[in-house]
C-alpha cells in the first residue's frame, strides 16, 4: 500500500513539474550568449608617415591593411609586425571609370600576369596574414580574374577580405570555388568625413554585429577618423563587444559549433 502511495505521489509530482514548464514555456537551458565579435581594418596605409604612425597606436586589436609600394608601406608594416599588429596587402585593382588609379591588377591580363603582379606585392609588404582590395570596382565583378587571384592566395594560405567596391563583386563565388577564408566588409566608416556620419557608421556596425554575431568595418587613418576610434573602440569593449583580428574574426566565422 505504501508502495503504491509513493508511485502515485511521485507520478503527480512528475506532472506537475511537467504542467509548470509548459505554463511558463520553460525549456532546455540555453547555451551561453558569446559576446558580438567586430574587426576594424585600417586601409590606405603607406602614403603618408604621420597618420600611418597613429594608426599604429589605436587601442588594439586593428588590423592595418598597406599598399605596396608606397614611401612608408615597408617600414609601418614593419612597426606594426613589431607591436603584434596585423597586416594585410591592400592590393590595387582596377576600378571602374576613368579615374587615375594605381598600377595594380587589371581585367585584360592574363593568368600568369595576375599572379606575377600580385606575387610582387606580397614580396614588397612584409609578414601579411591576407588581403584586401584597394579599388576593384571593376576586376573583382570578373570571376576569372578574381579566381586567379584565389589561386595564388591560397597557394600562401592567405585570407580575402573582399572590400565590396562593387555589388556584384565575384570575389565571394571565387573564394568559394577555392576554399579560401574569406568575409566581405559591412561597413565602411568614413566615406563622408565628419565626425557625426563616422559615428553613425559604428552604430551601424554595432547593429550588425549584435544581429550576425560578427561583423568588419573598414576606415582610413585619416586624422578625424583616428580621433573617434581612439575614443570608440574602448566604448565597444565596456558595451561588450569584443574585437579581434581579422585573422580570428574569421576563424571564429568559418569554425563549426560545438555539437
């Protein structure tokens, strides 16, 4: 009899436990909420010392991203290699219109002709961890070209940044196609140059962030724009965000979650 008492009361126990959960939709416990991961690149680097210079002292982690052969390019990389910076080659490409541009990698050149170019470049900045493009409106709506340059990337093991000058950019298909570690920029901070539009460009990209877990901004050293990070990037740290290089932002992006 007592036996059977305890069965029953154990069994009314076991369905009112079950009554509450679904009454206040309770459920599994949820995985912890890992923090929203921002990467900064800093592009242009090497034409001019000073900015170049303040860019190596913003709170880190920066990623700067160097053109090559540029007057400082060598010698910044050099000093950012130094402090545990990252580097990228900003590498020229061809853009759309008529504009001067760099002498980069253009559309009608040929596979080995891409490869060479592109090969002297990454000879010329020192110790870079990937690239991204300066310019390119034009070559990365090219998937040929854009493969070819996969193909030597991935020849280094060296991540893509792709800087979406253009929205039809192939550079994510070619990537793809290769298996190389690649992201494309969210948000760029300063095309208009005043301090209320930069400030609005890292709300935007605090907004990415929090909605995609991840997301990558990219400024220039320009003075205003140096000025406002040396004060945002510890507000994002106290507001939660963590920043990374772009090296382990990507890591982070393209590593399964734990089953």
């Amino acid at each position: 009899m007592q036996q059977r008492l305890l069965t029953r009361l154990l069994l009314a126990i076991a369905l009112l436990l079950c009554t509450v959960a679904k009454a206040t939709n309770l459920g599994p416990i949820a995985p912890e909420v890992t923090a929203p991961k921002i990467a900064i690149i800093i592009d242009d680097i090497g034409y001019l010392l000073s900015e170049g210079q303040q860019t190596l002292k913003l709170p880190q982690p920066v990623t700067l991203s160097v053109i090559p052969f540029t007057p400082y390019g060598v010698d910044l990389a050099q000093n950012a290699h130094d402090l545990d910076i990252e580097i990228m080659l900003h590498a020229p490409m061809e853009i759309s219109g008529n504009r001067p541009w760099e002498n980069g990698l253009k559309e009608n050149m040929s596979r080995q002709e891409i490869q060479q170019k592109l090969d002297d470049m990454l000879r010329n900045i020192p110790n870079v961890a990937g690239v991204n493009n300066h310019g390119g409106s034009k070559l990365t709506e090219r998937l040929a070209p854009m493969t070819w340059v996969m193909e030597r990337l991935k020849a280094d093991q060296l991540y893509f940044i792709d800087s979406r000058t253009s929205i039809n950019s192939q550079a994510a298909h070619a990537a793809a196609y290769l298996d190389l570690n690649y992201a494309s920029r969210d948000v760029f901070l300063d095309n208009t140059l005043d301090a209320e539009s930069i400030r609005h460009q890292i709300t935007r990209l605090k907004n990415k962030a929090r909605k995609h877990g991840h997301a990558i901004a990219i400024g220039h050293p320009h003075k205003l724009t140096l000025e406002i990070l040396q004060q945002e990037i510890p507000q994002l740290k106290n507001e939660g965000f963590e920043l990374l290089k772009v090296s382990e932002l990507l890591d982070y992006i393209h590593t399964p979650p734990a089953s």
